[in-house]
C-alpha cells in the first residue's frame, strides 16, 4: 500500500500564502507603531496599458521623447565644445563626417542602448528613425556607419573623449546641481574595480593574464597535471559619483594594463597601482572641490589613506573583521574607555547601535623607503537588527549585520548617520552601476573592438551615454514615465518611438528649439 504523501495540498498553500501575507502585514504595522518604517519598493505596473486611445498613446510619446532628449541637447552644447577641440588626425580629402558628428553618433548608441556596432546600423539608419535624429539634432546631417567611428576611434586620442565626460559634470557642479545631495558638504566618490571581458586568446599585448585549472587538473596527480591554461583578461578601475538619493554618475575610468606593471619584480598592473593614477586625473581636475572617497576593504592601507590626505580628501573606508589587526586591537582597547561614543539610531525598518573611537594610532611602513610613518585615524561600527517573515512560513525571525568603517574625521552623535548611513554605506552604488552597465543594456562585457585604442573608446563613450541616462533618470520631467515603464523601458518607449510615425514636423520643431534645463529630484 502507498505511503500517504506529506506534500501539502493545493488547498494547504493558498493557506499558508495568506497566513504569510497577513503576518506581514502585521508585521509592518507593529513596525510603523514603533517608529519603524520599511524602506519603498519600486516594481513595475503589472497593469494594462494606462493608455485608452491611439492619441493618449502619442501624447505619452511625444512627452516622453522630449523630456528625455531635452537632458540630451542640455549636455549637447558643453559636450560640443570640448569635442570640437580633439585633433582630427584623418586625411582631409577623404573625411566625409565631421568628428564632433561621430562622437554625438556614438553617444547617443550607447544612450539608446544598442548592444552592438552591427545593431547601431542596422536600427539607427531606418529612414524614419534618422529622420527624426536629423530634426532633433541639426549636427547629425548623416548618420555614418559605425566601422567609421571605429576606425577614426583607432586614430585619436580616446582620453579626450573622457575629458568632454568630465567637462559636462564640471559644468553641472558649478551650476549647483548636487548640491542637495553632498555628504558632509563634500561630494561622495566611489571607486571599485571589475572585469570588462576575458579570452583565452592573447589578442593584445595590454592583456592581463591569469593562470587558471579546471577541476580535472585537480584531481590529477601532481605527475600527470598538466600546465594550468592561461586566460587574458581586461579590468577596469571605475569612480562614481554616488549620491544619498540613489543617483550614482560615472565618472573616471583607469583601464588596467600589463605594461603598466612592474616589470622588475614580474609583476603586472592592479587596482592598487591603478588607484593612484586614478586619485592622481581625479585631484588634477578637480583640484578644489571637496570630496568624500568611499572605499573598500582592499584600500584599507596606510599608503591609501596617506595619498588621500595629501590630496585634502575625506574617507569612509570599510574595515573587515580579518584585516589590520593592530586597529582592530586599539578598538578593542578604547571601546572601553570611550564609552560615551555610542548612538542608537532608527533608520527605515533598522535599529542601529553605533559606537566609534576617535584618534587611533595607525603604524605602517613606507613601501618605497621603509620607513615607520603614523596616521590618526577614527573608527566607527554599526550593529543593527530588523525583524523579517522567514521564507515559507508566519515565523518572525530577527537579522542582524554587523558594519565598520574608518573614518578620517572625528564622529559624534551629529555627522554618525551621515557619514555612514547616507555616505560609507552607498558605496554599493558603484556595484548596482555595474550590474547596470553589465545586464541593462549598456553592454560593459561586450569587446566592441579588438584593438586596444578603439575598445577603449567605445568604453567611454559608454560611461558617457549611460551618465546622460541617469541625469533623465533622476529629473523631474521624467518619474512620472519611470514610475509606469522603468528604465529601460521608458528608453526602449523613446527608442520606439523616434523609430516610428508618433511625430509630426511642429512638434520635432518644438522639442528641438524649447529651453532645455536638468531639474533633478
């Protein structure tokens, strides 16, 4: 006879479906009763169309379409005028586009989330859809193909495409753009690292290179292992700007490279090399403006720390649990005697228990001289609770999580939350922008090009387009769109609709010609 099964019924889970959703909800309201708030959710509409006529649709189009393309022709005059200063190394007799024409063109690819050179073709010269590119933006006379930014990318000075980037986010600095958004009045600055692309090829000679073994190998003996395979890789060390309201702005780029290696000790480029040349751009452009650098673990170092107050910079840097164990000793030793540096904070559905030291004595040694120097630094640890539905089940369990930085200036009960709740703790900025660039459309692991030069142009252009993107994304023109279609769907809506018949030669003229100002919200 068959054992009865314990699997339960369909019945039984639309029980207990309801029972978790009302245990939520109970869960939320004991919450709000105690002061507690659960950070908003954004999703999507899981609506039909809001739309009821052909009309209404091609109204939403046309407002969508313009509010989006007005940050564009924004950024358009301050992006033209350093773009016109790049030399153009081409024959004279055989330029056919303007160089300022190839760059808008390669802009607006990545803008437009094309995901490769051939689809930029393909889609961009439709008839309509260039028509419509050409009233909107009287520099585009002809849309060119896209091997011929390539080739004229393998010829210039690609850095230059990155000081236009810097130049239109110099522009909206002086203009007071963000000034609602600074941490401790200093502009929060996030740098991380990821991989572009990997092969198992050498295809160029500024490749990264790594030795890899699979799980065979291993379990070979050592006799019959064979030489672990070898993988060219390509890494980039990126900054953002990352503000408290979510907004994260590219803005540097250091691409990795073997020749920027130590050659001496066989030792090829890395993030710590690359951050100082990164640090080294970043303070040569923006020699006065005060910033806040948000780091992690890895930049948990003396010779780190020291380069960022030779250059006037304020740091929030996270400290691990395993690492510098000499702080880690001199928190334990003053916790006690400063024990009233503690604050308990409520923060969305969080409470948070923070306690910091002041004027810890850090030792290191100079790794060019050797020399024993001593930083003053200040530690701050936050540990918090929040009560959630355990998964598949009524049962309210409590999480913990447990966070410590260093901190270049001195806390207090003011500036705690600050400094680590709205400035350390955005850090994880740069890493959504990551998976942003990587899997929304941007394309970041795409190679474009297999030279060197021309890959690294097509990468800034990239960060480019993607920050005029997040400039729209954060106007006020725009929620409204992004709250019913998202993102990428309120891009994808433009795209569509530059692509189609939605216009009519009155409103092209329209868009083109009104004032043009970024409101963000």
């Amino acid at each position: 006879m068959r054992k009865r099964s314990r699997r339960p019924g369909r019945e039984a889970i639309k029980e207990q479906r309801k029972a978790r959703k009302k245990a939520q909800q109970e869960l939320r309201q004991r919450q709000k009763a105690q002061g507690l708030c659960a950070p908003p959710r954004s999703t999507l509409s899981n609506g039909k169309s809001p739309y009821k006529t052909v009309e209404e649709e091609r109204s939403a189009r046309v407002d969508a379409t313009g509010q989006q393309l007005k940050v564009y022709r924004a950024m358009l005059p301050v992006l033209l005028k350093r773009l016109s200063k790049i030399p153009d190394l081409r024959q004279p007799r055989k330029v056919r586009h303007k160089l300022t024409v190839l760059m808008i063109y390669g802009i607006l690819c990545f803008a437009f989330q094309m995901t490769s050179r051939r689809e930029a073709n393909r889609k961009m010269t439709l008839p309509q859809f260039e028509a419509n590119l050409r009233l909107l933006f009287p520099d585009l006379d002809q849309l060119p193909h896209n091997d011929t930014l390539g080739r004229l990318l393998s010829r210039m000075d690609v850095a230059e495409i990155e000081h236009a980037h810097l130049d239109m986010l110099e522009h909206l600095i002086r203009n007071k753009k963000f000034k609602r958004f600074l941490i401790a009045g200093c502009y929060p600055v996030a740098i991380d690292g990821s991989q572009k692309f990997v092969r198992d090829e050498l295809w160029d000679a500024e490749c990264l290179e790594r030795k890899v073994s699979s799980k065979k190998d291993e379990n070979k003996n050592q006799e019959q292992a064979s030489e672990p395979a070898k993988q060219y890789y390509v890494n980039v060390l990126e900054s953002c700007l990352a503000f408290q309201n979510g907004m994260v702005i590219p803005l540097l780029s250091e691409v990795l490279s073997f020749k920027q290696g130590d050659s001496q000790r066989d030792k090829q480029d890395c993030e710590q090399r690359a951050f100082k040349r990164l640090a080294q751009r970043l303070k040569k452009r923006f020699s006065h403006l005060p910033i806040m650098v948000l780091l992690d673990g890895l930049y948990a170092n003396g010779p780190v720390m020291e380069f960022c107050r030779k250059n006037n910079w304020d740091f929030m840097i996270v400290l691990k649990d395993d690492s510098l164990p000499k702080i880690w000793e001199e928190i334990n030793g003053l916790k006690g005697l400063q024990s009233e540096n503690r604050f308990h904070h409520k923060w969305g559905n969080r409470c948070q228990k923070f306690q910091w030291v002041k004027d810890i004595d850090y030792d290191y040694a100079d790794p060019l001289t050797g020399k024993k120097k001593t930083l003053k630094l200040h530690a701050v640890i936050c540990e918090e609770s929040w009560e959630e539905i355990a998964p598949g089940s009524t049962q309210v369990v409590v999480k913990t999580a447990r966070h410590a930085w260093l901190s270049d200036q001195p806390l207090n009960r003011s500036n705690v939350h600050e400094r680590c709740n709205l400035g350390a703790r955005h850090r994880w900025g740069i890493e959504a922008g990551f998976l942003v660039e990587k899997h929304q459309g941007y394309q970041y692991e795409h190679c474009f090009s297999y030279d060197w030069q021309t890959m690294r142009g097509y990468h800034y252009l990239m960060r480019l387009g993607h920050a005029l993107n997040v400039l729209a994304r954060y106007s006020y023109a725009l929620a409204k769109h992004i709250r019913h279609h998202g993102v990428r769907g309120v891009i994808a809506f433009v795209r569509d609709t530059l692509a189609g018949w939605w216009f009519s030669a009155q409103e092209l003229a329209r868009i083109a010609t009104e004032p043009c100002q970024i409101r963000l919200e």
